[in-house]
C-alpha cells in the first residue's frame, strides 16, 4: 500500500525494499519528473536509533551534490512516517549488471564503473556535514545492490542509510553487509573509518571482475566472520582466469586486515589505477 503524501505525488508502483525501508516510483506533478520514495518501515518507527538514522541520511543526501550519488528532492514526516523523495534513476543494480547483462566486467569497463564510485565515496569522506561529528561521511555498507547503472551507463551511489559521520561515536551493534565488511566493522569496540570502506571497495572489485563473491555464501555467519577475519579473499586469477592481474594487486592492499596496511584513503586507490591505465 502506498504511502499518502497527498496530492503532488501520484504512486506508480514499489520498485525495491531492504531491512528499514521501501521504495516505490511515483511521478512528481508539480515537476513532472519521476522520483523514488522511501519510507521508513512501520515496525521501526518506535526504534530510536533506526528513525534518528533516517533523519540523518536525509541531512547526508541534502548536502551530498555529487554526479555519481542520488540527489534528495525532498523530506516529508506525514503521521508520524518519514519519507524521502529522491531522484529516479532508471536503472538496474550493479549485481543485476553482473549476473544479467556482462559477468565479469571487462577490464576497461571495471576501472571506469569503479573509479566513479571511488570518486562519489571519496567526496563524502571529505565532505563536511553540519552534524556533529560528520566531518565527512563513512558508507558502510558498500557493495554492488547499493550501486546503479544506468542506462545510460552512469554510475549512482545510493543508501547512507547506515552511514557514520568521521567523528561520530560509533553504534554499540554490527551493521552491514556481512561479505563486504572488514575485520573492524565486526568488533563493535573499535572505531571505525575510511579505510574501512576503502575494504568494502576492494571486495567490490573483486567481485567486479570475477563474478564471483571472495568467500562461499553456503558458510554460517561464524564461518564468514572467521574467513574475513583471518582468510585472504579468494584469488580472482582461480574464480575467473580472464582477470587482469594488476586488479588482484589493488584487491590485495585494499583488503589488507591490518588497516594501516590498506591504501589510506581514496585518493590513493585512484592513484594506483591511474598507474593501471598509464600501463
């Protein structure tokens, strides 16, 4: 059913959902423009947390003006319901892009896609919010369903939904998508920062050029917890031989468990494939 904002926006129809939220296209009449909705779950409106962090991504997308992350149109509390009103992408998910239309991505084409997403995180993480601690913003939960292509072949960052401002204390609870996630982000007792996205980016591009996820999705959550942990991803050279070597390089430092051993910022992931693309 679909939320009532009243008589602006004319619903068309649910077009995704995820752990907090759904979103469903519906056409702007003041502007003529499509725009996507989301709206917090009503079995979460009495969690504290989970509301505040929705208010947040609003601030987050409000100030985020970047090419390569969706633009916020609007933000809107109706009964008690928050709801944000983005730009519509008319696109598919980078894993619908994988699994559907190229399996590994070829090379030329995997460091365009990757360098406008690293680009798009790299401006958050400098990008100064006024909320306390956002003195940039952290994702958090970067992985291929929360990137769209276009049709076009543009690139769009979406969900901040459980982003941390650089200086904000941390959540005393894991959250995340557990095969993206570094060895930090699953000890509620350490902090967390860019080099912790800048892991999640380098199983992104393994599974990018592979196809293929770094660890088996048939292993308990201990068993992936234990693996990313203590385990190297595994090599792109065994899951998808076309690979270009110079990715496993990249994909080695970024997934560093150590994270003084990663690159330490997105600054100097692109430079590495700058030297790629100079090859």
């Amino acid at each position: 059913m679909f939320p009532d904002l009243g008589s602006q926006y004319e619903f068309i129809k649910e077009i995704g959902s995820g752990g907090s939220g759904v979103v469903n296209l519906a056409i702007d009449k003041h502007s003529g423009f499509l725009v996507a909705v989301k709206s917090l779950l009503d079995y979460h409106l009495k969690d504290k947390i989970i509301f505040d962090k929705f208010k947040v991504e609003a601030n987050i997308y409000l100030m985020l003006n970047h090419p390569n992350i969706v633009s916020l149109k609007d933000f809107i509390i109706k009964d008690g319901t928050p709801h944000l009103v983005q730009e519509y992408v008319d696109s598919i998910t980078l894993d619908e892009y994988i699994n559907k239309v190229t399996g590994p991505i070829p090379t030329k084409r995997s460091i365009e896609i990757f360098k406008d997403i690293v680009y798009a995180i790299d401006y958050a993480h400098n990008k100064k919010i006024p909320i306390d601690g956002y003195e940039g913003v952290l994702h958090l939960d970067i992985k291929p369903g929360n990137v769209l292509v276009s049709k076009n072949g543009k690139i769009k960052i979406i969900d901040y939904g459980i982003s941390k401002g650089i200086n904000e204390d941390r959540d005393d609870k894991i959250m995340g998508s557990p095969m993206y996630m570094s060895p930090e982000q699953l000890d509620v007792t350490k902090e967390l920062d860019k080099r912790t996205d800048i892991y999640a980016l380098g199983v992104l591009l393994h599974n990018m050029v592979t196809a293929s996820l770094p660890y088996s999705k048939n292993i308990s959550q201990e068993k992936l917890f234990e693996k990313i942990n203590y385990t190297s991803l595994l090599r792109t050279s065994d899951l998808y031989p076309g690979v270009d070597e110079r990715f496993q390089i990249i994909i080695d430092k970024a997934t560093q468990k150590d994270p003084n051993r990663r690159y330490q910022s997105c600054n100097d992931l692109i430079n590495a494939f700058e030297e790629i693309e100079c090859l």
